[in-house]
C-alpha cells in the first residue's frame, strides 16, 4: 500500500513539552506490524487484536514496570501509514505525537513497532517519526516468522543506519521484549538521546523516502522472507472471483450450523441449573412477596437471557479464529465487489463487519474512513448489521416457532436457515439504504479501496480466551445490571396498584396499562400488549426484551409448573406474529446507547434522530407486510 505523503516534515509543527505530568512512551506503528500485541505483553491489559486497519480509532493508556521496576506509560495509538492525516484515526495519532493533545502533551520518548517480514515498506514511516526529534525505540517485531521464512536483519547495523536503537523481537512468543522493557527503564531513569533527525530532502519527495527506505534495509543486510507457498494457494482460492465469494458463504453457513448444533448441550446444561437453582431457592423461601419478586421476577427475567451466553460466545469465538487467522481481511476484498456496487468503498466493510458484534464501536470504527460522505453513509446502516444484542432474540423466537428439521442433511437445518436469512436481511438493508443514500444526499464518486493483507496465521489460544472472557463479562454485567433493573422495575409495576392489600391483576396493573396504552399501534403487527411492553424496555438493550417476557410470563405462570418462555410464546403469538416480530427486530434501531453514540459522531441531533425514524418506520412497515403476506 502507498504511504502517501509519509515523508511530510511535522518539526515545524511540534509544540514544546510540558513538565509537572506523568512520563509515558508512545507505541506506534503500521496497522497489522503487532503494535497493539506489544502494548497488551508490556501492560498486561486485555485489548482487541486484528489482522486489518481500522479497529484501534482511540490511543489507550496501559501501565508498564520497567526492567528496574519503574513505572511508564504507555500509549497505544491507532495504526497509520502516514503522518499526513487523511483520516481521524492518523489525525488522533499526529496530534499526540506533536503534542497537541493538551491532556498529554508530547511524549518523552517513542517506540515504533514494524513488521520485520516487511521492512522495505514499514520502513517509510521510520523518516517522519524519526524526524520528531524524541528519543525512538525502533522495534522489529515478528521475529520468529522472519527466521522461519528465511529472512534476515542486522539490528545493529540497521541502528548505525538510523540512529537510533534497534530491537528484533517477537511480540507474540515474548522473545526480546526485554530490549524494550530497558528501553523503558532508560527513558525514565535518564534522559535519552533524540533520534537522528532526518534533514534529507525526501521528506517532501514519497520517491526519495523509499529509495531511502531501500537504501537503508539493503544496509542493513536486510533479505525479505519468501513469501509462504500455503499463502498463496490459500489465497488462490479465498480471493478467487467466483470460488471465494461462495468459499465465504459456505465458512457463514457451518458457523451458524455450528452455533445451533454445538451450543444446544452448553445451553440445556445453563437452563437446568438457572432451572434447578430457582426451585432451591425457591423453596428455601416462604410464599409472599419476597420470593416472588426474586423466583418470578429476577430469576425468570434474567435467567430467560443468560441461556444464551454459550451461542454468544461460540459466535465469537469462530469471529476470532476467522479474524485471527487473516482470513477476514480477504473477506473484505470479497465485500468490495459487492460494496462498490452500491458506493461503498471496501473500507466500510471493517466497521460494518464489527458491527455483528455490536453497532457502536462499528460507529466508532468509521473514523478510519477519510472521506465524510463515506464515513456518513457508514454510520447510518452500521445498525442494520445484525449485532450480537439481537441474536438472544433470534434464538428465543427461531427455537419456539421452526422446528429443527434436516434441510440439507447435515449441513443445513431449518434453524440456521432461517437465522441466516435475518442475518442476510439486515445486510440487504444496509446496502439498500446505502444505494439510496449515495443516490441522493450523500453522493459523489466512487473511491478505490486498497488493504494491505496480513499473513496466514494460526490464531493465538491466549488471545482467544481472552476475547471470549472479556465478551461473557460483558454479557453478564448487561445481565446484571440492565436487564436486572428492567426486570425488578417491570416486577414492580406488575404489581402495582395494591387494592385491598391485594397486588392488581397482571393486565389491570401500570406495566399492564402501558402495554395496553401501545397496543392498538402494534396490533396490525399481530402483537399483544406483553410484547408491546417487551418492545418499550428493549429500547434500553435489545435483548432486554427477552428478560422483560421471562418476567411477564414468570408472574403470568407463577401457579404452573416448568412452563418454558418458548411454550409460552407459543400460545400467545401466531406463527405469523413471531415472523413479524423477527422481521421488526432485524431493522429497528433499538438501542438507545447507539443513539448517543451517532450523535457524538456526527456532532448533532439531526443525523440520529433521521436515523432513528428512518429505521423505526422501516420495521414497522416490514413487520406489518410480513404479517399480511403470511395471513393470507
């Protein structure tokens, strides 16, 4: 990939440093060189890893202890080529690195991480931070792939060549990160000599800055690893136009047969002990309300949401051995043909990709696109992307209303048939709302899209776990805290008004009222007053929903026995319904955090509450067709 302008002098734009702060390091570097893996081994912070630019759009902040025990501050930019700000992402990264963040101030020293199996090229980002003038580690990382692809470097003349110090290491074994932590350890102890000043007039010509790149790797007795023959062939085939585009929908289709096969175990093993330990309670409780409000409300409406954590997380595991592996990022050369078709340039295709995680660090993620309109565009259909939030949903409602038949014998079932087509629905309208977006406000010519494409890589089994952990923290907090509170509001409000010492009926009590207020709008979608309810309290959290119906459904049972969320659903909504209800679920904006994060984004009200409207309205709409066509 070009670097762009990454020569451009920015001397003369650094601001002094300021005393009476903090000491801390900048890490930075190319997207894919290992920057963010150095910064999670040195601080211990868990942190997202990718194998393509664009997940890292803030610096983050880790404590490090030195070789003499010291402490420093680390700073983990986002991933340029450039100094040149072409996007908010490289404008985040210049702007620390002169000093311009007034909360930080320059840093005292930097450390610039490259991919040592790249060199020639990584090297054109060594002239313009190098030029800084601060005191530079310049770090050689993939040690290992380097050796075992016959490649080679002179640290030390490669040192000699630019000025500053050199260390080849390898982030993800550990192997020379010792060179760092010294590195460290003299940045805080003394002050560190400044790195050679480039003053050579390529760093106004991108021409001259890579003959010096050259120059200097050749001096450096650099030889390039060959490129691994497995590579090539994988990639004859992933990035083949007609072979990879079904090579992907054949990786999506056993992801999602798997998700449905394999978890089923894990979450019948969830559900008897949510189960078992209800009835243990239960009966360790006297009748009244007490136990009623812990059985019927928080154990029925939180419990309802925590059977799903097996598929979630299983989900996330194969995005992470996917992602991991490289095999994303040729993905995205995949989306490009079909982006373009609509005005997208392939780079959306990070953020959007994100998204089926969840839509707001997607929003975030688009700051990596340069242009404004694309960028836009972006974070208007991000929330169609089918997020991790909606999945509990689409499990709850798919489970009770399609029976679990063979539809291509192993391989394909009615369940993960009908999981694909919402996930395919909410893709379709992304690009749909795209196309009529680049069609009218948001128009302008089509942008070229390069990716620069990482190595095949077995992913890491400690970076793996550590996703997966820090995704059930996640989930459990949203369980512990959102849908608790809904769940112990919504238990309140069953109960309330008292008459006579006695609580209301369910229908005549204020969560009754309230369902019975919104039904009239939500009948011609074949909804009751229950799920009407449901669809308010979602609007804190989609999977809300499913906590809110547990609780409901947990008062309304309360005299039944293992009477089951999707028995209950059964009797209360029609097949038709349940498809509407799916349908309105895959295009609804509910969620009231993405909101307030469109609104920071794009610095207004307008953009979000157009948003917000526009994707309301076409759920309602689509749910309303669902249900007539199926009542036909």
């Amino acid at each position: 990939m070009s670097a762009g302008n990454s020569c451009h002098d920015l001397a003369s734009d650094r601001p002094s440093n300021t005393g009476g702060r903090r000491h801390y390091v900048a890490l930075v570097g190319p997207p894919n060189a290992g920057k963010t893996t150095l910064f999670n081994r040195l601080t211990g912070l868990r942190q997202k890893v990718a194998n393509f630019p664009g997940v890292t759009v803030e610096y983050h902040i880790g404590k490090a202890r030195a070789t003499g025990g010291r402490e420093v501050f680390l700073i983990d930019l986002p991933g340029i080529y450039s100094l040149q700000p072409r996007s908010e992402d490289e404008e985040v990264t210049r702007d620390v690195l002169i000093g311009k963040k007034p909360d930080l101030g320059q840093p005292d020293a930097v450390v610039l991480i490259l991919d040592a199996t790249n060199l020639h090229r990584q090297l054109l980002l060594a002239a313009p931070i190098l030029d800084l003038g601060l005191p530079t580690l310049v770090v050689l990382n993939m040690a290992d792939d380097l050796a075992a692809r016959g490649g080679s470097v002179d640290p030390a003349a490669l040192a000699a060549q630019l000025g500053s110090p050199v260390a080849l290491i390898s982030a993800a074994t550990g192997a020379g990160v010792e060179k760092v932590l010294q590195f460290l350890e003299g940045s805080v102890a003394r002050p560190l000599a400044a790195a050679k000043r480039v003053e050579l007039p390529i760093l106004q010509d991108l021409p001259g800055c890579r003959r010096w790149a050259g120059q200097i790797g050749r001096q450096s007795g650099y030889t390039a690893p060959a490129p691994p023959l497995w590579t090539r062939r994988l990639d004859a085939v992933f990035l083949h136009p007609y072979i990879g585009p079904f090579t992907f929908l054949a990786v999506v289709v056993a992801v999602f047969q798997t998700i449905f096969s394999g978890a089923k175990p894990l979450m019948d093993g969830v559900e008897n002990v949510i189960a078992t330990s209800g009835n243990w309670i239960g009966a360790a409780l006297p009748d009244g309300l007490v136990r009623g409000f812990l059985i019927d409300g928080i154990w029925a409406g939180v419990g309802s949401v925590l059977i799903f954590l097996p598929q979630i997380l299983l989900l996330f595991l194969f995005i992470g051995v996917l992602e991991d592996s490289g095999y994303l990022a040729r993905a995205a050369l995949i989306a490009d043909r079909t982006m373009s078709l609509v005005g997208l340039q392939g780079k959306a295709f990070i953020p959007l990709l994100s998204a089926y995680a969840c839509a707001i660090p997607a929003i975030m993620a688009t700051r990596t696109i340069e242009n404004k309109r694309d960028r836009l565009a972006t974070i208007l259909i991000a929330p169609f992307m089918t997020c991790s939030a909606r999945l509990p949903v689409y499990l709850l409602i798919i489970a009770a209303f399609i029976p679990d038949r063979p539809l291509l014998g192993p391989l394909l079932s009615t369940q993960t048939a009908a999981m694909l087509g919402l996930y395919l629905l909410g893709f379709l309208a992304a690009i749909a709302t795209a196309q009529l977006l680049r069609s009218t406000v948001l128009r302008r010519q089509q942008s070229v899209f390069v990716l620069e494409l990482p190595p095949y890589r077995m992913p890491n089994i400690r970076s793996l776990g550590l996703r997966l952990y820090d995704r059930a923290v996640v989930f459990l907090k949203r369980a512990g805290t959102v849908i608790l509170l809904v769940s112990a509001c919504l238990w309140v409000l069953a109960h309330l008004p008292y008459e006579n010492g006695q609580p209301a009926k369910l229908e005549q009590s204020y969560a009754g009222q309230i369902g019975h207020f919104v039904e009239p709008a939500i009948r011609p979608l074949g909804f009751n007053w229950k799920i009407g309810v449901g669809l308010i309290t979602s609007f804190a959290a989609r999977e809300v929903i499913i906590g809110t119906l547990g609780t409901i459904y947990g008062i309304e049972n309360a005299d039944k026995d293992n009477v089951s969320l999707q028995q209950a659903l059964r009797q209360d909504l029609s097949p038709a319904a349940a498809a509407a209800l799916l349908v309105f679920f895959a295009f609804a904006m509910q969620c009231f955090s993405t909101v307030a994060v469109v609104r920071r984004e794009t610095g207004s009200w307008f953009w979000p509450s157009v948003q917000f409207i526009y994707m309301t309205a076409f759920a309602y709409l689509s749910a309303w067709g669902t249900y007539l066509f199926l009542n036909r």
